[in-house]
C-alpha cells in the first residue's frame, strides 16, 4: 500500500502523482474494478477540463508540470470524493476520509491472506494453525495505522 511520508528529493509532481495512484488504488478497493483512463476523462470533460491519456500518465507517474493544473486537480478530487485541498496542497496531511479508507482497505488486504492461507494450510494441525495465526497476526500489528 502507498505509504504517504514524504521523501525530501520527492519532487511536487512525484507527490501529486503518489496521491494519485493512493485514489485509484481506494476507487477500485470499492469492489467496482479499476478505474479506466476513459471514465476519468469522461468525467473531466464533463467538468470543463479535458484530460488527454498522455497527461494521465504524466500525471500518474509523476513526469511532467503539465499534472499541476489547478482546475484539472480540483475537478479529480471532486470526481474522487476528496476535499480538493488533498490534491491542491503539497502538504502530506491525508484527509479522513481516505485515511479511513486506508484503514479498511488493509483490513480487506489482510483478511484476504488469512483465507487464503486458511485455505493452503488446512491440512496442518490445529495447534500448528494457531501459531502461524498468532505470528501473523503479531507482525500485522507491528505496522499498525500506517496511514496516520
């Protein structure tokens, strides 16, 4: 998951780019699939700010100062449900919403491995099963609210 600390080489655009991809990454955490380049430009177009792939993927991969317009940025945290100032701001500050977001979408990651280690492992005994749960458990709250 992306991890919202700021690196002091990291350029605006990296940041903005970061910010980006942690949205895309919460869009499709929501059970809908991945966000496709012709939803989101649809949606800016609607709003009076064309959005070419090109500078999509500028933007997404933190390359160009092309991904600083101001209206553009205000016009994709509107479609992503964020306060504008999320993408607008070169601050790290994570807004509520998305570090709740954050919260459940690891909640969602590691509930997924335990079944699915449930799953390979359920030919161990039961107090084999217990420690390795114990273990997982013991190292997923080593990270605990990351995001925060």
């Amino acid at each position: 998951m992306a991890d919202d600390a700021v690196e002091p080489s990291e350029s605006p655009q990296a940041r903005l780019a970061r910010k980006i991809n942690l949205l895309l990454d919460l869009y499709e955490s929501r059970g809908t699939g991945p966000l496709s380049y012709k939803e989101v430009s649809e949606a800016m177009a609607q709003h009076g700010t064309p959005l070419s792939r090109s500078r999509w993927a500028y933007m997404r991969n933190g390359d160009s100062s092309l991904a600083m317009d101001q209206e553009l940025l205000q016009n994709l945290a509107a479609f992503f449900g964020v306060d504008r100032r999320y993408l607008l701001d070169d601050s790290t500050e994570l807004p509520e919403l998305v570090k709740a977001q954050l919260r459940l979408l690891k909640s969602m990651r590691e509930a997924r491995v335990r079944n699915f280690a449930a799953r390979q492992l359920q030919d161990l005994s039961p107090e084999t099963l217990a420690r390795l749960r114990d273990v997982i458990d013991k190292h997923a709250g080593d990270g605990e609210d990351e995001s925060s």
